[in-house]
C-alpha cells in the first residue's frame, strides 16, 4: 500500500503567503537567524539516446545547514556571481530581496531543513543505477504513478520531458503537453505553449517545479482547484515547497531533493506524497 502523508502545517494560498508565513517565524525559527553557508548555480544540458532534444537547465542551489534547495532558471535570469553576492547571507534578505528563482531555492532550503525528506513519513522511491536513459525512465514512471486516472483521461503535462510523456501513455492517460521551450515531443505530439487551454480541457494536470520560478504555479494550483481536478506536482525545483501546498489544491508530489538523479549513476532517492483524499 502506498503511503499517504500529509503536510503538518496548513496548506497555503499562494507562494508569496508562503514566504510571508514563513518570514514571520510560522513555520520554524525566524529566517533573520539564519545564513545561508553556500549559493551555488548548475548549468548542463543532456540529450537522451533516441531522442532529438537538447535540454538546457540551469539550477540555482541554496545550502542552509545540513539541508538544500534548488530551483531551475531560464538561461540569462541568474548570473553566476550571484553565488559571490549571496553565499553568507542572511536568509530573510534572500527571502525579501533576491531574484525569484533564488527566493524559491532559499525557501525549498528552509522547508527542507525544518521536515526533511527523508524524515518526513513520505514513501522513498530508489532510483536504479544505470545510464540516464534508465534512470530517466524509472523517475518518470515514479511520478505517473501518482496518477488516479481512467483511461484515455487528458492529462496536462506543463514542462515535458518525453520519458514522462510515455510513462503518462502507458498509464492508460493521453498527454496535453505544454512548454515555452519546446515544439514538439520525440513522437512528433504538437507542444502548446498556451497553459491556460491545457488548464480548462485536462481532466488532471502533472506540472514541474519550474512553475513555481516562473510564477505560474499559483495560477495552475488555482484552476485545479476550482476545476477540482487533480495536480501532481514533480519537482527537483522547490520539493519542498510544493509539499507545502498538499491538501490546498496539489494532490501528489514527486519530490527529489538535491543532489538531482541526473547527477548520478548511483542509486538514488525521491520521495512520493499524496493527500489522504480531496485536495
């Protein structure tokens, strides 16, 4: 049976309540008392074999303590002296003052710290070793497994990376990808970049962790919610910030903490929540 976990604080509204409540010391200690010891910032891109897509990614990387959090950028929104000008700062500062994605990374940090993944109750998922095709594919058949769905439901995908849109076919769903970035699928499937269409014709919806830098994860929780369909959420970006919004509109989240699978060939973790019912 999978293990089904639910926030311990209340579910937010938005991301920017989140960082208020947070700032205001309802979630732990107050981020004035808190430095972050290092900012980093990852660029890479990869191409899986068989496929004809490139993808670029770039990570912006906060370490608070014993604990991380990530967010993605689109390229040229974060220089890389931004790990000169934040490392040592206080997290309040990030908090208030830095670049969104940064603000994010600074946030999944100190979620992290205060309910860690791995202590969270949450069920761990090991990702085999092997090539990144191998451990693309079990990642994304990790997240479809979230899925609670008929066959042949729509299911928005907002971020596509084309194993996931395979492990959403092989669980019965017939994919709506959406990005800003892409055209097309490795199967030749159309790529939308208009959300808002996806939003109103899918019968549930799997976003990444990158809405949450570009700032359209309010607006995807929001119509999920008033459509009362469901959204998983898969995120290396902000992992635990998108368990912060369980049972307020997010159903499941795949959360995979730094260090990133694509990082490795070894055996690595994610995490899977869901609500106990409705979100």
């Amino acid at each position: 049976m999978t293990n089904q976990t639910r926030t311990r604080t209340a579910p937010a509204a938005t991301v920017d309540a989140l960082i208020e409540a947070v700032l205001a010391g309802g979630h732990g200690p107050l981020p004035s008392e808190l430095v972050a010891t290092s900012v980093f910032w990852i660029h890479h891109g990869t191409r899986l074999a068989g496929g004809d897509t490139t993808y670029l990614n770039q990570y912006v990387l906060v370490r608070l303590g014993d604990s991380f959090g990530g967010c993605a950028f689109e390229a040229g929104e974060i220089d890389p002296a931004v790990c000169r000008d934040s490392s040592g700062a206080p997290l309040d500062v990030l908090l208030r003052e830095a670049p969104r994605p940064l603000r994010i990374a600074a946030l999944d940090a100190y979620l992290a710290r205060q309910r860690p993944h791995r202590d969270s109750g949450a069920e761990a998922v090991t990702l085999p070793a092997g090539t990144p095709e191998v451990r693309a594919k079990a990642r994304d058949a990790a997240i479809a497994g979230l899925l609670d769905i008929d066959s042949g439901a729509a299911v928005g995908l907002i971020g596509v990376v084309n194993p996931l849109v395979a492990a959403i076919r092989e669980r019965g769903g017939e994919p709506m990808p959406c990005d800003f970035n892409l055209k097309a699928t490795q199967w030749g499937d159309p790529v939308t970049s208009d959300m808002h269409e996806v939003l109103e014709r899918a019968d549930a919806v799997v976003a990444t962790g990158m809405t949450l830098s570009n700032g359209s994860f309010d607006t995807i929780l929001d119509r999920c919610r008033a459509r009362g369909i469901p959204l998983v959420v898969y995120a290396q970006s902000g992992s635990a910030v998108a368990r912060a919004f369980l049972g307020s509109g997010v159903t499941a989240v795949s959360a995979e903490p730094f260090p990133f699978s694509q990082f490795s060939a070894d055996p690595t973790t994610l995490y899977r929540y869901r609500t106990a019912g409705p979100a």
